[in-house]
C-alpha cells in the first residue's frame, strides 16, 4: 500500500466513523471516494465490512445504506467483493436489530432484487440473494409464529365478541347483496359457533383453533368492506365533482382512495411471498394520511390486532353512517327537496365571513372592547368635565379663607372643584404623569412637554453622535461623556432675577442665549438646555479677546529665587514638573523661568493661564481671575 | 359590516391582561410582583424595611404622593423613605419589594386607611388658589405644628397643588435645618415650584445644579445655618433667615408668576412654641396666613393668644394633625440627612452624578466657623454672629460637610457669613503629617480660592 492509498484508506475510514446517523452526504461522500478509488476497493470493503461487524445494531443500518450506495453507483468490483461476505452479514445484522430496522433492511432486500439500469441484472448474484430471500421467509414464519402465541389468550367471552363482530360485519354485506346464499350460510355458521361456544367448554388450544380462523374470516370480511368503501369513495367523488367546492373535496378523496396507494399496498399480497407479515410488523405506525385510508389499508397488511382494535370498528361504523346520511342527502336533492343557499344570499356570506365558529367571535369581540379602567377612565373623565364646566373659584363664598370654611364638609369642593387638580385636564402624560387640557394651547404644551422629556431622556443617556436641534458641537461633545457632575448654585443676585421659564419655558432656547449673552459668563451648565448658551458664549465670549495673553509673554515671564528657598527649584502645583533657577544675566538674578507667582505659590505661567482659561470657559470661575492675570502679566 | 367596529381606535387591548397575571395571592418571595387596590379615599403608608427598595406602578386610577400625581404604568422607586400613597380615585398597583417583608397584613393591609383630612388640605388649597387668582399679591402661608403632625407633607402637597391647574409658582421655603428639602441638611432654602416635584425622592426632587434630570430641576435659593439644632444659635438662625427672606422678597418684587403664587413656609417644630422665633420670622417674611396644625385641645387656645399678638385672628387656621403624618425617629432623620449628602455628591437613583476628589495643601485652606452651644459656653459674651477659625486638623475637619462660600479665602469672617454659598465640599480625609487635606467636590477643577465654612454634619463613605 502506496502513500496515497494509505491516505485515501484512511480518510475513507474518517468518513466511514462519522456515519453514525442516516447522513445522505456522509454517504454520498463515501460512495464518491469509492467511485474515485476504484483501485483501492479491497480496503474500502473491508473497512465497511468492519464497520457493520463492529458498531452498534442501531448504526448498523447506516452502514449498508453506505454499501448499498456504493454497490449501485460504483458497481463492480464493489458488487463482487462485498458478494462473499453479504449473506452472512446480512443475517447477523437481521437478528439482532428491532422489528422497525428489520422492515428497512427488508425495503433494502427488496430494492436489490429489481435490475439495475446499468447491467439490467439485479446488484448482487442471484446465488447469495436467493440464500436471503430463503432466510427472510424463515424468519417471517418464526415471526408470524411469534406473533400468535402474543395473541390474547383466547377465552369464551372475547371469541364471543369477535363472533358478534362478524356477524355485524356480515349482515352488513348481506344487506347489499341480498342474493349471495354464501353469506346467509356463513351467518347461520356464526350463530351455531356462538351458541356451541356457550354451550360448551373448549379446551384451549381448540379455542384457539377457533380464534385464527374467525380472524381469517374477519379478515376477509374487512377487505370486502374496505373495498367497498373505495368503491363508494369513488362514487362519492363523481358526485361531488357536480358540486361547488370541487377541488377541496377532489383532494380529499384522492388522498383516501387512490387506486395507486391501494395498488401500491396489495402488490406484495398478490406476489403471495409469506414475507408479508415481516413487512408489517406490530410497531407498524400507521401513516398519517386520511384515517380511513389508513385504516382501510391497515387491514390489507394483515395486522390483526389493528383489524380487531374497536376503534378502528367504530371508525368503519361511523363511515358506513356518514355513507348513510350522505345517500339521503342525495336522495332529497334529486328529489328537489332540499333548498340550497345562492353563492350571494346572506347565509352564505355570513358563512365565509364567520369562518370560526359563534363563541370564538364573541371572544374575539370581548378582546377588542377597551379593558374596564379604560372605560371608567372615560366616564370619569366626563364627569369631571362637567363638574367643573362652570365652576369659578372666584365665585365661591365658602372658599373664602376662615377656620370655619377650611374646616366644613364644603361640598362644592368635593363635588367640582377638586376635579381641577385631576381629570379637569384629562391627558396625561405618560412618562411623568403631568395632565394637560384640551385646548389647543394645552395640546400645543403637552407635545412641547413630550419633546422636552425626548430630549432630556437622549441628554441623559448621552446618545452620542447624535446632534441637538442646532447642531451645537459643544452639546455633542458633553452628551458623548455622558459623566454628569454637579454644578455650583448660582450667586444670589442671579437667583432673585432669575425666571424659573427659563427651566419651564417652552421657547428656552432663545431666552438660554439671551441670558447666556447679558451674564457674560455662561452659568448654562446649570441649566436643562444650556447647549445652545454655552456653545454661544464660548465661541463669542468676549473676555477671549479682552484676556488674550500671548504665549510670548507668558513665556518671559520669570520670578526670582526667593532667598528662603535652598534647593532653587520648586515643582508646578499643575503640571507636577520640577523647575529648576537659572541664572539670568540680564538681572544678574538666580530666576526661574516661565514662572508666576500667585499668592505665595509659584506655578508655571503658561499651566496657570490654561488653568483659569479653561475654568472661566467653562464658567466656573468669574473672568475676574483672568482679568487679575492679565495685569499680572502686563 | 365589519369586524372591526367593537374596537375604538388608539386603545390599548393589552393593558388590562397584564393586571390579571400578576393579580394573584401574597407570596413572600423577594421582589415578587403582587397587586393592591387602595379604595376611594384611603392612602397606603409605606414603609420600606431599611436599604430595601420598593417599586410600585399604577395600573389603574388615580393616585398622588403629596399631591404629585403617578403616571400610569410608569414604575417608582423608592428607597429609605417613609411616604403614604393616596388614592384619589379607587387605585389599582402592582408593586413589589427588593427584601422579603416578614408579615405582609402589617405592611399591607393594616397600613392602609382612610385619609380622613385630605378635605381640609383641598378646602385648604382652593382658598388659597381663590387668593392668588383674586389678588397680584399670593398669600404668604407659614405652616406651624408640633413634631409629626404633617407640617413638611403639607407644605409639599399645597406647593404640588398650586402648580396644577394654573401655572403658578409658589416659593417653597423651608426654615427647618433639619429637614433637607433640595440642599442638604443644615440649610434654609426658598424655592419657586415651577413644576413637578419628584415623588420618589424625600429631598422633593433635584436642583438645577444637578444638570439634566428626568424632571425639571428647581433651582433654590440656599443659605447655610450650619448647626444642628436652631436652639444652638438662635441668633444666627434669625440672621439665616433675615438672609434668606431678603433674598426671596427681592425676587418676589422681580417675578410677577412668583409674586402671585404666594410663599408656602415650612417650620422646625421648635418655632411654634418660641414666640422670639414666630415673632421674627412671621415679621421677616411678612407672613399673612398661619396654619397651625394641632389638634383642638387647651393647648391650642394658648397658641391662638400668642398668634394673636403677632397676626390678625382671622388668618390663623386650624387643621388637625394630617393623617399622612409618619412618625420620624432620630435614626430615621438622620438617615435622610445622610442620603441627602450622598445624594448631593454622588447623585440619586435616576441621575447619577460624578464629584471630584482634590488634594490640597492643609496651608490653602481657611475654614470658619459659627459659634454653636460648647463655644457659646466657654465664651458667655461673645457676639453669637461671629465666625471663629477652625484649625485644619484631623478632629475638626475628618468627614465634615463644608460650605464654601462666595467669599475670597482672605475675607473678614463677617463678609464669609454674609456671602452666598457656592456649594459644599466634603473633607475625606485630613493627613496632618504631610499637611494635605482631600476634599470631595461635587464640579471638577479646582478648590475655589474661597473660605470654607464648617457645618456640623459628618458623613462617611
């Protein structure tokens, strides 16, 4: 074995250990290698013969799907190499998997004993297909075997039943066919069995004698009814073709009585093979398909305890009934007795609209209504309306101030005034529970009121990237820290001429500015909508130009090394950097540069004018400050 | 013909259902969802176990806290505050409590009651709106009462009302150091109510300092008294208040919407038995209605006399004690001191707020301070307005809230006292050794080159 064979083996074996479910492209995959690597068959085979030997029962399935694959893509030499061990492996894998994998490994037999297109022979030699076949019969009669002794054990009463059964049965067909001697006959037979099986006592394994063959009987008696019942199906079909909901009905009836599923079923009964019962075993679920069809074809596999379960009896009981009532109904439209609905009259129009039925509606309508708050809400709402339609505080004697007034029962006041505090402004705002009225001017508020609280909510959680209303840069860049402090109050003289519109004031912003403007300094950070103020007076502030101080000068600004002072350095408050004295030979001084003295404290000039630049923008500080620098500094 | 036509436009199918699913039987679980309905006239008193939250919504109807109504649907949080929820109309709510409550029939239903004298607050208020409706000049209303009668409760329902159907605003001052209303503790405030108070906050809600808050802040007018109790220093307190009320008239003169409110004046329960206080007090502000509120006993004649003396007969009113009134312990006061300085710093539970830690130089700061009981002891004949220096050291200056003033650092002591105040500090930690002092700001930058007054108020993180 070469390299790349070695490689090709194992990747083969890879893929082969994943197929541990029914995978379609694992086993297309495999069956492409084994197309691909014609010349390493041998080891593929062996591999996949390990696999079946080897994994699981529930896997094993998956394995012959694989090897089923295989040999009809890639044909020979698969089919011959796999040819010699088929048999027994086929048989090993039978034994011991369930019923349900049994039945799928005999759709597989099976699909391997029709000719392939290619060579029109079947896959496999007919030698090891026959040992199969043979061992699949034997297994079914084992199986069939096995399947009567789970039988209930037969006692007097439960044959008495299934005698009852039958007759029902019989009399059903007697009725039809009036003429038929044979059914009378069987009839009577049945009624002698009945009367000899209470009469007499029967061993068991005559009773059982007497079991199997009544269920041969019933048998025979079903697949007469079921055929009838396809007969009557069609019949119902041609019917109903005349009436108006053809096609729905069309539908139905070809999923309950297509000659092709009947064809389809009975095929393996008419090839006689005793395969049969191993084809339908007893965890034979039936298809959901229409349950008359189901149940009708059940019967055609001859799984006898579906044929005897009452349900499905009174299942056929109910067909036969609806057959019934459908032949009146028949019967009276030919007469001309019946009176059907146009396609316009109000019954049919009802019918297609109320497609549920009445209560469901009544349901539905109660679900629609407003919830009961709401509608007291509603009339409360009204009340208070009217209550306070014409009321006038200023009217009032009783609401002159007096102990006496104050302390009454003043039924003016609970009546209709005290609606003025609630409903007598009936929308309230949702978010915060502030009413407003009806009016324009009261609607106009309220959507202001709405914005207002939109905009706070955005400022709040810092929606960064998003503008304000004017765009203002300054706002953005606060908004997008979303680090809110707090501010210092406001000095007393700005209190007392302070309008609290200016927090309430729908029109704020202008007033913002206008303020903004008139101070000089900009104390907007205190208030809800200062964006557009303190971008304004940033940007216009006039104290910049008044305070501008040049780098320059800052720059030459030095202060002398006081005399107390031993190491001649001293470190920036601000920048924490250490400043060292030099020596300057214009005042033949030790000095230090860039260096202001403040109260005491040195700083460097340039840190200290950022310091208070910075503060008096962002209004903390009066310009005072900066004034004082500026003289300082000239 | 339609399906549609038992269905009015714009409502909500929804809304009702979701009261039916959490509608069933009290469960102790934690945080469980579990629904009330208060009747017509009955108010819930809640009180929620210490450092728990309560969270109620409205499902339904019509409920005020001190006369600020809930938003329907809307869910408030309240923490480390006794308040009494009043159902104007029958109230449907869901709530539910972040810590498990032990006996729910004493948390619940023996806690909720009829409000028999909300009809007195109503008669109350609608003829105080007749005044301000009928005159340029409001009424000046000064609240007085005993402790725990529902003074502060009714001053924030009155202020909660007149912004209702009008758009008045009322200046709310307040006169009781030890009740922080927008500011923390230890300060007189006066401010004009020009919209809703926050009926989740003790504090009546958030000033303008605070910068954007889900309401609109107010924005007080505060004047640092600095001790803890009025009696310390009577005379800085009145010289406190002179400040304060001088500030309001003149604003009164400036605003026309406030002139015509009218001022609602809160009081420390120690003023109605104090006639100096009364005296100066009603006098300073120029008070023109008193309501006492007292129960109808001897002792009230008495009081009627002395009110007399000061003010026309017919302007005081009686209202018996509110049955919103929560009875308020020392550790309870003190609690809601204490959250209104964390609050002031760090911010509440809606708007959270960043401060500023700063290390300066024990030598850059100059503190002062009033003279309270202990100093007015040991100096029986020293002015009571003086300041005196405080020495920056540890056992002075160790967790203590400072003000800091609008004076600049090298201001007489008598300019510091009369100078508006800027905000406070919080002095985290004195390091004598290596003389640095951190203080916590409340706005970044720098310390303001100012003098800094001492309050007797600590607070530890």
């Amino acid at each position: 074995m070469d390299e790349d064979t070695r490689a090709t083996v194992k990747e083969f074996e890879d893929v082969l250990k994943e197929l541990t479910l029914n995978s379609r492209p694992i086993i297309t995959t495999l069956t492409k290698m084994a197309e691909e690597n014609i010349s390493c068959a041998q080891y593929f085979v062996h591999l996949l013969e390990a696999r079946i030997e080897k994994c699981v029962p529930t896997q094993k399935l998956y394995a012959f799907y694989a090897l089923d694959s295989i040999c009809k893509n890639a044909g020979s030499p698969y089919t011959i190499y796999f040819s010699k061990n088929l048999f027994s492996m086929y048989r090993k894998t039978y034994l011991i998997v369930d019923n349900n994998t049994r039945t799928k490994m005999i759709n597989l037999f099976r699909s391997w004993l029709e000719p392939t297109t290619a060579t029109g022979e079947p896959v496999f030699d007919k030698g090891t297909l026959d040992r199969i076949e043979s061992f699949l019969i034997k297994a079914s009669a084992l199986h069939q075997k096995n399947m009567e002794s789970m039988l209930p054990t037969p006692t007097i009463s439960l044959l008495l039943k299934e005698i009852d059964k039958l007759t029902m049965l019989t009399e059903e067909r007697l009725r039809d066919n009036k003429a038929d001697a044979k059914l009378a006959t069987k009839l009577e037979v049945l009624n002698q069995l009945k009367a000899v099986l209470q009469r007499e006592k029967l061993g068991v394994p005559a009773l059982k004698q007497v079991q199997l063959q009544l269920q041969q009987v019933f048998a025979q008696d079903q697949q007469y009814l079921q055929d009838k019942f396809v007969h009557q199906q069609k019949q119902q079909l041609q019917q109903q073709q005349l009436q108006q909901q053809k096609q729905q009905r069309q539908r139905g009836a070809g999923m309950m009585g297509t000659p092709d599923i009947l064809q389809g079923s009975k095929s393996p009964s008419k090839s006689g093979t005793p395969i049969i019962p191993l084809f339908n075993n007893f965890s034979n679920q039936p298809s959901k398909t229409a349950g008359a069809a189901t149940n009708a074809s059940a019967s055609l596999f001859g799984s006898m305890s579906s044929i005897l379960s009452p349900n499905n009896f009174a299942e056929m009981e109910k067909t036969n009934r609806i057959a019934k009532i459908k032949n009146l109904y028949d019967e009276l439209n030919k007469e001309g007795l019946l009176y059907v609905p146009k396609r316009e009259s109000i019954v049919t129009l009802y019918d297609s609209l109320n497609t549920k039925n009445n209560e469901n509606n009544m349901q539905q309508i109660k679900n629609n209504l407003p919830p009961i708050p709401v509608l007291t809400s509603i009339i409360f709402d009204c009340k208070a309306h009217f209550a306070t339609n014409n009321a006038s505080l200023s009217n009032a004697p009783t609401l002159q101030l007096n102990q006496q007034n104050i302390l009454s029962d003043n039924r003016q006041v609970n009546n209709s005034f005290i609606h003025f505090l609630y409903r007598a402004k009936p929308n309230k705002c949702s978010l915060c529970g502030k009413r407003f009225g009806n009016s324009p001017e009261e609607k106009k508020l309220q959507s202001d009121h709405l914005d207002w609280h939109f905009r706070i909510n955005k400022r709040m959680k810092g929606s960064s990237g998003t503008q304000t209303s004017t765009g203002s840069t300054a706002a953005t860049a606060a908004t997008q820290r979303n680090i809110q402090s707090r501010n210092w109050y406001i000095p007393d003289s700005e209190w007392v001429l302070f309008k609290d519109e200016e927090i309430v004031s729908i029109s704020h912003d202008q007033a913002d500015r206008r303020s903004g403007k008139q101070r000089g300094q900009s104390k907007q950070a205190t208030r809800p909508h200062d964006n557009d103020g303190k971008f304004d007076s940033a940007k216009n502030a006039p104290e910049k130009d008044i305070v501008a101080i040049s780098r320059g000068k800052l720059l030459a600004k030095y202060v002398v090394v006081p005399d107390s002072i031993q190491d001649m350095a001293f470190i920036c408050p601000i920048c924490k950097e250490k400043v060292n004295g030099v020596y300057d030979e214009d005042s033949g001084e030790w000095v230090w540069k860039n260096t202001i003295a403040i109260e005491n404290k040195h700083f460097h000039a340039t840190c200290y004018f950022e310091t208070v630049q910075n503060r008096s923008n962002s209004g903390d500080m009066p310009t005072t400050e900066l004034e004082t620098l500026k003289s300082l500094i000239e | 013909m339609s399906l549609d036509t038992g269905v009015l436009p714009g409502i909500d199918v929804a809304t009702g259902d979701a009261a039916d699913g959490s509608a069933n039987s009290f469960i102790t679980d934690t945080n469980e969802s579990r629904t009330l309905v208060i009747p017509m006239g009955q108010q819930w008193f809640v009180d929620p176990p210490r450092d728990a939250r309560v969270s109620l919504k409205v499902v339904s109807g019509v409920a005020e806290v001190f006369g600020t109504e809930l938003a329907n649907d809307v869910e408030y949080t309240f923490q480390d505050w006794k308040f009494s929820l009043f159902a104007i109309e029958e109230t449907t709510l869901t709530w539910r409590c972040t810590s498990v409550i032990p006996d729910l029939a004493e948390f619940v239903t023996n806690r909720v009651a009829a409000n028999s004298t909300a009809k007195y607050v109503y008669n109350l208020h609608f003829a105080l709106e007749k005044l301000r409706n009928s005159s340029f000049e409001g009424p000046k209303v000064i609240v007085l009462g005993e402790a725990q009668v529902g003074k502060t409760a009714l001053c924030r329902t009155l202020c909660s009302y007149a912004i209702k159907y009008r758009d008045y605003q009322p200046v709310m001052v307040n006169l009781d150091p030890q009740e922080p209303i927008l500011a923390p503790p230890g300060c007189l405030t006066a401010t004009p109510v020009s919209d809703l108070l926050d009926l989740q906050s003790p504090q009546w809600g958030q000033t303008l300092t605070s910068g954007a808050t889900q309401l609109h802040g107010k924005q007080p007018l505060v004047k640092n008294f600095g001790l803890e109790l009025i009696g310390e220093n009577l005379e800085l307190y009145l010289e406190t208040v002179r400040q304060l009320s001088s500030g309001v008239r003149e604003r009164t003169q400036q605003d026309s919407v406030v002139q015509r409110s009218g001022w609602i004046v809160d009081t420390p329960a120690s003023a109605l038995n104090n006639p100096q206080i009364l005296q100066a007090v009603i006098k300073q502000l120029g008070v023109d209605v008193i309501v006492v509120l007292a129960p109808e006993d001897e002792h009230w004649v008495e009081t009627l006399d002395t009110l007399s003396q000061i003010i026309d007969r017919n302007s005081i009113i009686r209202i018996p004690p509110l049955t919103g009134a929560v009875p308020v312990d020392d550790v309870y006061k003190r609690l809601l001191q204490r959250n209104a300085i964390r609050d002031y710093f760090y911010g509440d539970l809606n708007t959270v707020l960043s401060p500023y830690m700063i290390s300066v130089d024990s030598q850059d700061l100059t503190v002062w301070k009033p003279r309270g009981t202990m100093d007015l002891v040991e100096h029986p004949d020293a002015s009571k307005l003086e300041f005196i220096p405080v020495p920056v050291d540890q056992s002075n200056l160790q967790h203590a809230l400072v003000v800091i003033t609008t004076a600049p650092r090298r201001a007489r002591p008598e300019e510091v006292m009369a100078s508006p105040i800027l905000g406070f500090g919080l002095i985290t930690e004195v390091n004598e050794r290596r003389q640095k002092v951190k203080i916590l700001l409340p706005v970044p930058g720098q310390l303001p080159n100012n003098a800094l007054v001492l309050t007797a108020h600590r607070y530890l993180e």
